[in-house]
C-alpha cells in the first residue's frame, strides 16, 4: 500500500516502468512510508496482470504469493533485529539479534540472482534499512548491483542514505520520499483515530507513520518522565531508580528532543518536538547557556548511537540524569563539544 502522500510519484515512476534501471535508493526521514512504497512497487514489477496504470492488480497468482511472503522471484534482505529470524539451537545460549545485514545475507542471494526467474518475469530484491549493511556486505553488494541480469531489480530503502557507501550509491537511481504536508499528515492521523494529531506529528518530527505508533503508554511514561526533569530540585537518582526498567534507547530520544527543544527556545524562543511543555522548557533555557545546552546536546546524538547495547540501565540513567542536573546548575560540563 502507497500512502496518500507518495500516490503522485508512484504513479510517474510506474509510467516509466519499462526504463526503471536495474537498483533504485529510496531514501528520505524515517516513518514516511519508504518501505511500503518499495514493497508496492516490487509487486507491481513482479505482477503477471497488472492495472493499466502498471500498479498490482492484487488478484494473480503472483500477488498472492507476494501477499503471503513466499514469491519464488522475491527476496528481501533485513536485520535479524526486525524479522527476528534467529533461531538458536536447543541447548545453545541465545545471542542478540544482529541489528545489520551480514556479508553471509547479501552472498545468499548471489544464486538467485544469476538464476532464471521462476515464472518467466521480473526478480526483485529488497534491502531495508540499506544502511544497516555492515561494511563487507556493502562491499559484496556492490559486485552484485554492476551487472546483474536483465529483469532484475534492486529496492534499497533507506533511512539514513549519507552513511552508504559512495561506489553504493553511485549505482542507484535515487528517489527522495520526503515528508508529507503538516496538512496531509494531520488528515490521515486522524483517520487512524489520533486524537491529537500535531501533538503527534511534533514528537515523532512530523513522520505520520512514527506518530501513529505512539500508544497511550508511550504518553503516560513521557508526561511523567518530562515532569519529573522539569520539576523543582531534580532528583537525578530517584529518577534513575524509577526508569530502571525503561529502554535506554527510549529515554535518550526524550532527552534528546528535550535538549533540541532547548536549544530552539533559547536562540527562537520557539519549541518543536514539546508544544504540551512549552513553558516548562521556557524556564529551564532561561537557566542555562546556550553553548552548555548545544554540547548536552550533541552527546544525546552520540549517545543513539550506542544506547542499544548492552549496559547497565540504572547507572546509565544516574549519569544521564546528573549530567542533567549540572546542566540546570550552569556548571561546566564535563563531555566534549
């Protein structure tokens, strides 16, 4: 399913389907709708009587297949952190998925590639989120993207496209999916049953697709959490001890968008991701400067990217937190710029 935003360009990129080149690079923020885009359009290739207007007709054999996940002529490669594919022997310790596409996941797709489609049409491989490719299986896609046969076609999605490879890249069609109007985005949550759309759209950074996944817990645990830091007399610790069951992850995002809307008060006196806590945000940046706010947040950033291995969650979130807290004090803080 294209969503109502991306319907137009899906429409001029079935027009020409019969000059796609061989490997396209959807790319654009997060939760706007890239993967299904790319699974529409590996349908509508893989497709035996397709619409007039090129898209799946959604009644063939083929369609079918695609619908259950088991066409012959698709593949799809992803992190065993999202399919969660893994499965360990019994009598063997279990081991963390793996958040990245492996060099043995690209090299298991070399024999289809050079083999003849099953029903006589197109092959299409999917690749999502195309920067969780490690650095040799980047490199072993690449042999496979120069020349593949004809009728085959390659579907990276990507999220964070500036961190693939150049040669990679260089071998892709690219195709930007931008956000949706605030309008558009606002219409369609709504008829998700949002009940407040733009308080939505604010916190997942205007992606409808991430605001729609924000359940009533996720409010609950972020309105306690952003009273609990805006509160008089921060205790970092008692804090700390009633997240210990939090994600790190999740807890890093708050702080992350909280020290954002810091930084945008104190240089516009505006907030983004945080409309509901506008004021308690106004009379936190009236108490810090404006540097000691950028390199707080600047460490958040770095933080994300390390935040989902393994630590321990109580001791993290009382370093998080006091680092917090000298923040507010307006004393040097002791992280790099």
């Amino acid at each position: 399913m294209v969503y109502p935003w991306h319907k137009s360009e899906f429409r001029n990129l079935l027009e020409r389907r019969g000059q796609l080149p061989h490997a396209l690079l959807l790319r654009g923020p997060q939760g706007v709708g890239k993967l299904a885009y790319a699974e529409a359009l590996a349908q509508a290739l893989l497709c035996e009587s397709p619409a007039p207007d090129g898209s799946a007709c959604g009644r063939c054999t083929a369609c079918g297949w695609m619908g259950q996940g088991s066409h012959p002529d698709f593949r799809r490669l992803e992190p065993e952190s999202l399919t969660g594919s893994r499965d360990a022997e019994e009598g063997t310790e279990k081991k963390k998925p793996s958040e990245e596409i492996r060099i043995e996941q690209v090299r298991g797709i070399e024999g289809f590639i050079q083999v003849t489609s099953h029903r006589g049409g197109a092959k299409v491989v999917l690749i999502h989120p195309a920067e969780t490719l490690n650095p040799s299986a980047a490199n072993a896609l690449l042999k496979n993207l120069e020349e593949p046969p004809r009728g085959t076609y390659f579907l990276l999605v990507a999220h964070r496209w500036h961190r693939l490879l150049p040669t990679l890249k260089s071998r892709c069609q690219q195709i930007a999916l931008p956000q949706p109007s605030a309008a558009a985005a606002r219409d369609w949550l709504k008829q998700q049953g949002v009940s407040d759309p733009d308080l939505a759209l604010a916190q997942a950074g205007g992606a409808p697709l991430l605001a729609a996944k924000l359940d009533e817990e996720y409010w609950q645990q972020r309105a306690w959490f952003l009273k609990a830091i805006s509160s008089k007399g921060l205790g970092a610790l008692a804090i700390a001890e009633q997240l210990r069951d939090h994600a790190p992850a999740l807890v890093v995002n708050w702080l992350q968008k909280w020290s954002y809307d810091l930084v945008c008060h104190k240089v516009t006196g505006k907030v983004s991701y945080n409309p509901d806590f506008a004021d308690p945000i106004s009379i936190a940046a009236d108490r810090i400067e404006l540097l000691d706010a950028v390199r707080f947040l600047r460490q958040m950033v770095r933080l994300q990217r390390i935040v989902s291995h393994p630590l321990n969650a109580r001791l993290f979130f009382e370093e998080l937190l006091l680092m917090y807290a000298v923040l507010l004090r307006r004393r040097p803080l002791g992280i790099a710029a």
